[in-house]
C-alpha cells in the first residue's frame, strides 16, 4: 500500500482510488499485490470517464509516470491477457458471472457495475434492433408527401425517418443544421399516420426528453415548429408533443435517492420515446433509461456523434455510431431502402444494429461559402493542412485571434466588444426579453473551468473591468446585468443545470430579480430563491452543448490541457454566424490530431452482436 500511498501524493490517484483498495484490503486481507494496484487505476481511469482498462494499455497508462512509481507498477501489473487470467478468483477479480469488485472480460478490467450497466445496455439495444413491422408500399406514399424531391441522392433526412419509422430502436446522428429534429418530427407523422390507419382509436403516447433542461427546451421549441409545417391532419399534429422534459424528470428522480422512481418493476408510460443530445448521456443514466422502457416501446436518439462525450464514464452515442469497415444492413433492411429511397445495396458482413443507426450527412445551415463548416469539418477530420487552409480560405465568419504573452487582457477587451448590445440593453434598462436577446448573441467558451483560462478566472476578471470602467454596480455579488447558469437541478421552480437567467431591476420596487426564458416564457425570481448558480459571462464548451450562439469567441488553453478534437469541435459548432478562435494556429492543430478516447466495451458488444450471446456478457 506504499506504493499507493506515493501514487496519491502525486496526484496520479485521487483519495476515493486508494480507499477502494485499502477496502479490498480489509476486506480481503490474503489479495495479491497485483490486484490492488490494479483496483487503483481501474477506479482512476474511471474518474476520467472510462468504462474500463484494457489490459494491453496499463503498460501505456504508466509509461510517462515517474521512474520511482513506474518500475514497481510494471512489476506489478499484469501485461497480457495470460497474465492477468492467472489473478482470476472467486472473491476480487471474476468473469462477471458472480459478484466480485473487479471483472475480467475478454481482454478489458471493469467495475462490476460498470459492467454490468454495458452488459445491459447492450442486451437491451440489441433486444430492440431489427425488430418492426412496416408496409413498403404505405410508407413510400407517407414519404412522398412529407419529403420534397431532393437534388441530394441518396436524401439522407428521408433515409433516417425510414429507419426509425421500420426499426424499435434508431439512432440518427448528425451535425449542426442537419435537420435532426425536421426529420424525427416527420418521422413522427409517418409513425401516427401508420397506426392511425391501422387502428383510428388508437392514440399512442410519446415523449421528448433530453439530458439538461436547457436541450429540452430546444427540443421543444424545434419540434414545435416542425410540427406545424407538416401537411398532414390536425389529428396527427396533435399527436406529436412539443413539451420536452430532462431525462431525470421522465425516470422520477428524487433528492437523496440513488434509484429512480421509473424502472423495470414500474415501466414509463410510452409507446415512443425521442431523446435529444444523446451525447451527453453517460453510461449509467443510459442504463437506466433502458431498463425504464415498456417492454414494446420505441425509442429514437438523437445526437452528434462527433461532439465532446458525457462528463459522466462512458462515450454511448460513439459507440452506437461505431460502425466498423464492412458492416452493412441486413438484407432485409436494404431492400426496404432501396425501395422506399433508392439507397443502393452494398456488399459486406450484415449487422443487426446497423439497421438501427442513420448518418446526416448534409448541413443545411453551413453552406460550401461557410468558413465555419469548413473548419468543423477540418478538426472533425484531424487535417492540419486543411485547419490552416480554412483560415486561409479568408472566410468572414472564422478569425483566428492570436494570444498576446499569455495576457487575459486582450480577451477582456474583446469581451467587453462583443457584450457591446447587451451592456447596452441594461444600461437602457430595455425589457428582459430584449436584454435576453442581446446576451444570447456573443458567448466565451473555455475547455476549463480552472486556471488562467478557464472561464472561473474569465468570469472573474471580466467582472472586475466592468466595476473598474462603471459599468456595473456591485452590492455582493449581485448587480443589474449579471448573467448567471444554473448549476443544480431544482424542479421545484422549473430550473434546471444550463439555465441562463439575466438580473434585472424590477420595474415596481427596484429590487433585483432574475429573469429566464423557459421555453418561450420569461419567468422572474428572486436572488434569494435559485439553486446553486453561478456567473456566465464565459461558459464550459461542455456547459454550451445544446446551445448556439449568433457570435462564438473559442478560447484554446495555450498548454493544450483540456483541448481536444471533439471540444474543438463542439465549440466551433456552436457559433450560426461567427466563430473567434482565441489562440495558436498550432495549438488548434495540436487539438484536431488529439481526438478523446474512452476505453470501452460497448461498441464491441454491440457491432458483433450478431453472434453469440456470450459476446454481450452475462445476464445479471
């Protein structure tokens, strides 16, 4: 335990790793050496959002350690599969059949929970993929007169709404300005056409979800306004909900309880469930989701498949888009493609779930003059040359703006300049919907929170030159004009994490209220009545997802700690009209060649499927 006790003090562990072990220990006083070690970094790798080790990366994972920890860990640690099967027992390492702390499968280290939780979100997807009953004929008519003839061929927006409308379970993935939610809402019409056809007494109950109120409410608001410019009957619009909700609103989730209140034992009450975001949805919560789900129901998630993966352990949405070379739909499912679409048949090795799983491949809002797609695109495909050409191209709506001796006071300036409006707007006292509005328009996104680029500092200094130029009148933290998110979940008022409020004089006695726009309606409270919150001049680029932004400044760390392709990625897609990258051309390089990987089982699960039960792990 030494050796563990050195790898917390520098840092390489946190506290809750050495406890693990140290409660294997006591638990299992006769455990070899080997093991504890390995419980260590099986928790550790865990915190930084891993599902598990594989066993050929523990060398790799200790390799920059220093010599002092790294040596006695490379005695340690097992270094193949061999190895590693030799420490199986009966009461600290098992194969998942039995309850142990860690489990070996095939060639990764779990968790048992975790494991348990891939397990079942695998058996439960596979369970729903390649099951539906369609009619070709009726649903090539639904498509004709939802879908315009499209110079696009194949039209990758009517080839999702066939797959999710043939298929239990969908995942449609696409970028910003894809039509994610057009599509899923036409999808919808198909869907309750269908089944009003069938049967006209027959209202089927579906549901929007997302991760965080604030993707809900988008969700909401885009569903809305598809729904309507549907030409279909008002029997099948009214069908179709505009009300979304966050995922743990829909499983019943209660303060200070680990269980939802939705389950196996007390399924949700749907027939089909849209879930937006996927992305951001962690292994756990998806797990969950899952389990909550009637056993004939349908679900569809959404998602972008390249952006940053859930802050939580796992990378779901790429897993399930991990489509390997050669992996095509089953025959049946082409067929009904190239029936219904004229998608030609491919030759390759079928795959059950990829009759499940549908790429947008067109941005609608990023045209071939945009240097916004240019970029996104660029990072998205680790291209250097092509990052630096887009800068080149001389486009109007990216700019590269260079870091000046590390100095944040630069990016206040720039700041101050794109918060122009807004400053305005509460200077004029303008109505809170107006003050909105203007704020809404420019953002700061940061890879961090802490450090001299993270948006705590940001926040922070940008604070202090407004009070230093008069701009703002601080009592406390308080002043008019503070923007301020919402950090914890509160039900009880409507406001969940990512809610962005504005505080505003109230016009009756002057005192400060803060005001939000929930879904089209501009709510008030006072101070003293929000959750947990906090200043949001500057945001997370994870906080922005689900967001967009009229003008995005993208401020890069110049270390390069925290950047990454798909937080690249992200952020740069958050911006409809501009995007400012803030830093090197070098460092912009650097993190479109970094892309984030997540160890994990689940696509292998997944993807190989089609063969033995065996391959998805054993039934709990």
């Amino acid at each position: 335990m030494q050796l563990l006790d050195e790898l917390l003090e520098l840092r390489l562990i946190r506290p809750v790793d050495l406890h693990f072990s140290r409660w294997l220990k006591q638990q299992h006083p006769s455990v070899n050496q080997s093991l504890l070690a390995l419980a260590a970094i099986v928790s550790r790798h865990l915190g930084d959002g891993h599902i598990c080790v594989r066993i050929d990366s523990l060398m790799g994972l200790v390799a920059y350690w220093p010599m002092s920890v790294r040596e006695p860990l490379r005695a340690l640690l097992p270094s193949d599969t061999a190895s590693m099967s030799a420490l199986v027992d009966e009461t600290v390492l098992g194969t998942g059949a039995e309850l142990t702390p860690l489990v070996l499968n095939q060639d990764r280290v779990y968790l048992y929970q975790y494991f348990q939780y891939e397990c079942q979100v695998a058996r439960k997807l596979l369970s729903l993929a390649g099951e539906g009953d369609v009619n070709p004929e009726q649903l090539t008519v639904h498509l004709q007169a939802l879908f315009a003839q499209s110079n696009e061929q194949p039209d990758w927006q009517k080839v999702a709404a066939t797959t999710a409308v043939a298929q239990r379970v969908s995942v449609i993935s696409g970028g910003p300005g894809t039509g994610k939610t057009t599509t899923v809402t036409r999808m919808l019409a198909i869907y309750l056409q269908s089944m009003l056809e069938h049967n006209p007494d027959v209202h089927p109950v579906i549901r929007l979800a997302a991760p965080t109120g604030k993707a809900a409410a988008r969700l909401s608001e885009s569903i809305a306004q598809a729904k309507h410019q549907l030409s279909v009957p008002e029997s099948v619009t009214s069908l179709i909900p505009d009300v979304g909700v966050t995922l743990h609103r829909l499983l019943g989730a209660r303060p200070n309880v680990h269980h939802y209140q939705y389950n196996a034992d007390n399924p949700l009450h749907l027939d089909l469930l849209v879930v937006d975001e996927a992305s951001m949805i962690d292994l756990p919560l998806m797990a969950s989701l899952l389990e909550a789900l009637p056993e004939q129901a349908r679900l569809v998630l959404i998602g972008d498949k390249e952006q940053l993966a859930s802050v939580e352990a796992g990378s779901v949405m790429g897993d399930l888009c991990a489509r390997p070379a050669g992996c095509v739909k089953t025959p049946a499912m082409q067929q009904l493609l190239l029936q219904t679409c004229g998608v030609p048949v491919e030759q390759g090795m079928p795959s059950t779930f990829a009759d499940a799983v549908s790429l947008l491949q067109r941005s609608y809002r990023f045209s071939a003059n945009s240097g916004i797609g240019a970029l996104a695109r660029a990072v998205n495909s680790g291209d250097r040359r092509a990052v630096r050409q887009a800068f080149a191209q001389g486009y109007d709506d990216i700019h590269l703006l260079p870091m000046q001796d590390d100095h944040v006071k630069p990016l206040l300036q720039h700041m101050q300049q794109g918060y122009t409006d807004y400053l305005k707007a509460v200077s004029e006292q303008q109505a809170p919907a107006s003050v909105l509005l203007a704020f809404n328009r420019f953002k700061v996104l940061c890879g961090l929170r802490r450090g001299p680029w993270g948006v705590e500092a940001i926040n922070q200094a940008f604070e202090l030159q407004l009070e230093a130029l008069q701009r703002i009148s601080k009592k406390g933290r308080w002043y008019a004009g503070r923007p301020v998110m919402i950090t914890r979940n509160e039900p009880a008022l409507n406001l969940f994490n990512g809610d962005i409020g504005v505080a505003l004089p109230d016009e009756a006695t002057g005192r400060l209220k803060v005001w939000f726009d929930l879904g089209g309606e501009l709510v008030r409270f006072s101070t003293s009545r929000l959750p947990s919150h906090e200043t949001v001049f500057a945001m997370t680029v994870h906080k922005s997802q689900g967001s967009e932004f009229d003008q995005v400044t993208l401020v890069l760390t110049p270390t390069s700690q925290g950047n990454s392709r798909e937080l690249v990625y992200t952020g740069i897609t958050r911006a409809k009209k501009q995007c400012n990258v803030w830093g090197s051309i070098e460092t912009l390089e650097k993190a479109a060649c970094s892309p984030t990987i997540r160890m994990s089982g689940l696509a292998a699960r997944l993807w190989n499927g089609s063969g033995p039960t065996a391959s998805i792990g054993p039934t709990p």
